[in-house]
C-alpha cells in the first residue's frame, strides 16, 4: 500500500477520533498488530502555529508511533500551508485535512464538511499545501453535505487534479451524521471518480468480515476504522490475518483483555501524569469491560479511578466478584452451568459478542 511517497505495511488505517486517538491509545493499538498509518485528532492549524499547548500535545509522538498522520483543520490558505510546513519539519509521516467533520464550531469558520461545498476555494487550499511539502497530503471527507448534495466524487476528483495522495471517504454525509448505514455504492462512487489515487473507505467496520465486504464492494485501497477500534482493539490485527489468509484467530482470553487494558492505562499514565492520566481512562476502561461479561462491579468504580494504585485495588475486587461466573482461565462459564439466579447477572454481552453497530460515545463528541 502506497500513499504518495510513503510505503505502507498494512492498508487497515485507524480513523481520527477526537478525545480517543491519543497518543497512549495509538501505542496500544500498535502493539497489538496489523495497523501501520495512524492519524490524530483534529488539530486546528492556527492553533498548532501559535504553539498552543494543546495543540502541541495532541501532535505529541514518539518514534514507536511511526508512521503518524496528523489531522489538520482550518479554511485559511495560508495557515492550512504553514502548519504543514511545521508538521514536516517535526517529522511527520503526513498531513490529513479534515473535510467531513459536521461539528457547527468547525464548519462556521469554512472547515470541515463546509470544504465539501466549495470546490474552487477547497482545491486551491489544497494545492498550496501540496506545493509546500514533500510529505504526502491527504483528505478525509464525508459523501456530501446531505442526499441532494453527494459531492465527494467531484471534490476527490479535484484533489487528486491538485495532487493530494490518498482519500478518505467515510460512507455518510453530514445531514446523516451516524444514523443509517454507511453507504457502499457512495464509497464506490468515489473510487470509480479518481483515476490513480489510493480512496480509503470508512464506516462502521466493526469485524474483519466488514472490511472485507467494503473492500469487495467499494474496490477501495484500503479501509480506515474508528469506533470499531475502541469497541475491540484487536479488530486490526484480526483483519489483517482474515484478509491474508481467510481465517480469524480466537478471540483473546480474558487474561489478554487485562493485560492490553493495563497497559493502555500505564502509557495513558506516562502521557498523560497521574492524575490526568487516570481521569481519562474512566472513559476507557469501559469498552474494555464490554467484552469482560458481567462488568457492572468494574464500572461503577473506574468512573471514578484517579490513582493508579486505586486501579489494581478495583481489579483485585472485581475479579473476586467475578469469580462465580468464570472457570479457573478467568473465562466465562456456559450459562446453562450457573444457577439461573446468578445467570441473570450475565445479561451484559458475554466476552465473545460481536456487535453490527457501535454506539457513538456519549457526551461532546456526539456531534461528530
Ligand atoms: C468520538 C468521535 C470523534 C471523531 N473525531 C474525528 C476527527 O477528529 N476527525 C475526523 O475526520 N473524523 C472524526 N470522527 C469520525 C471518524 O473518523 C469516522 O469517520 C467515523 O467514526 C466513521 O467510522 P467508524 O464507523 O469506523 O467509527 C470522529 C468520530 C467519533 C465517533
């Protein structure tokens, strides 16, 4: 997989999320495999060249973090170039433009899906990044602004014509927000519109048979996940092994949830200090604990976690609260094998569930 003059190990790219695709979040998912191309959350490009703490830390990387994307956002030329100068003197792998985001704060000053509905002034801010830097510039788009308004094959056609390397297209518009499904035929659309250039498709890939379907039906280079990501961070290196070789491996034991579960937790911690650190894994924690089976005792107490000390206390209690439901593996036992009272305590998905859509996260980042 090639995306300008970079060479890819893996056409599986995970998607700017913003509030999740940190820094700790990315190095967990690396570890576990199959992914090469991330991409930060959205960074507003004046920000970055006022040198904003904030927009610092969210460029914030490390070398195990190669190859790194950074998202930009903005409508002015002339800071839409010279963030991507910056981008590149620091050694990023490339830059992204986010021209899907449907949040009013962005699309007001003329970013994000706004882009899509000007195509002369969006290629023209496009080519001046181009012609800027050597590292390869990229789009994320939605299908359009609305139905009457599927837009995208015209605007990747323009930017391939002003030289952008590679094209994301997430398979809804902006009037849709996250309801209904994900359009193929529109990502396919899109493909079918550009002559050379990679068209990467995104949306509600949530197994390694979804990513294979949109690949067949879309005929995209490759395909980006986001929520499926933090719903099962092991979807990269399970597709990954299902595209090469048409098998899945098993699910990973409860221990191995445990283990990558710690670990983000730590690198959150060293990221983040402590006390941030932790506070931002009460949101975390729980899509973890979606795949643990009964997980209501762990819940109710990482929402709270502020020390990490607090955290190996919550899993010793926890997993002694656990210990009825589960064998000596840690996994859950068969439901026909518990008393049925204590079988009403398993409602919540067993370890093993696969899921067709996943929620939108609560809160802010509803409006994405
Ligand atoms: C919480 C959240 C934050 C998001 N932040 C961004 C962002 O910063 N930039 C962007 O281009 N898209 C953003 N998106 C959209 C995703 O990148 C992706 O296009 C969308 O979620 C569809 O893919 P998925 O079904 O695999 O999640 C966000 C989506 C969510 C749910």
């Amino acid at each position: 997989m090639r995306i300008g003059s970079l060479e890819l190990k893996s056409n599986l790219f995970l998607s700017p999320l913003a509030g999740y695709t940190n820094l700790p979040f990315r190095l967990a998912l690396r570890e576990l495999g199959g992914l090469d191309l991330c991409t930060t959350d959205l960074v507003n490009a004046r920000s970055l060249l006022e040198q904003n703490p904030k927009a610092l830390k969210l460029i914030e990387t490390t070398p195990a973090d190669a190859p790194l994307a950074v998202q930009l956002f903005g409508s002015v030329p002339e800071e839409m170039r010279d963030a991507a100068v910056v981008l590149e003197a620091r050694g990023l792998a490339s830059v992204d433009i986010n021209m899907g985001c449907p949040v009013r704060k962005v699309c007001r000053v003329g970013g994000g899906s706004a882009m899509m509905t000007e195509l002369d002034r969006t290629a023209a801010l496009v080519r001046g990044m181009v012609d800027a830097v050597k590292i390869p510039v990229t789009a994320k788009m939605r299908l359009g602004w609305d139905e009457e308004n599927l837009s995208a094959p015209e605007l990747a056609r323009a930017l391939e014509d002003v030289g952008v390397a590679a094209i994301f297209v997430h398979g809804r518009t902006r009037e849709q927000g996250f309801g209904g499904r994900v359009n193929l035929a529109g990502i396919r659309a899109v493909v079918g519109a550009v002559k050379s250039v990679p068209v990467i498709g995104n949306g509600d890939i949530t197994t390694p048979e979804a990513a294979r379907l949109m690949l067949d039906e879309t005929g995209c280079a490759g395909v980006s996940i986001g929520r499926g990501a933090f719903y099962n961070p092991w979807i990269f290196r399970h597709t990954r092994e299902f595209l090469d070789t048409g098998t899945q491996p098993p699910e990973p034991l409860f221990s191995e949830r445990l283990r990558v579960m710690t670990r983000h937790l730590d690198l959150m911690v060293e990221v983040f200090g402590e006390a941030h650190g932790c506070r931002m894994f009460r949101k975390v924690g729980p899509w973890y604990a979606k795949r643990f089976g009964p997980a209501a005792e762990f819940n109710k107490r990482i929402v709270l976690l502020s020390r990490r000390a607090e955290f190996e206390e919550i899993l010793t209690a926890y997993l002694r609260w656990r210990a009825p439901f589960v064998d000596e593996h840690g996994e859950l036992l068969a439901r026909h094998r518990l008393a049925p009272m204590v079988a009403s305590f398993m409602r919540e998905e067993p370890a093993v569930a696969r899921r067709e859509a996943i929620p939108v996260p609560k809160g802010p980042v509803e409006v994405w």
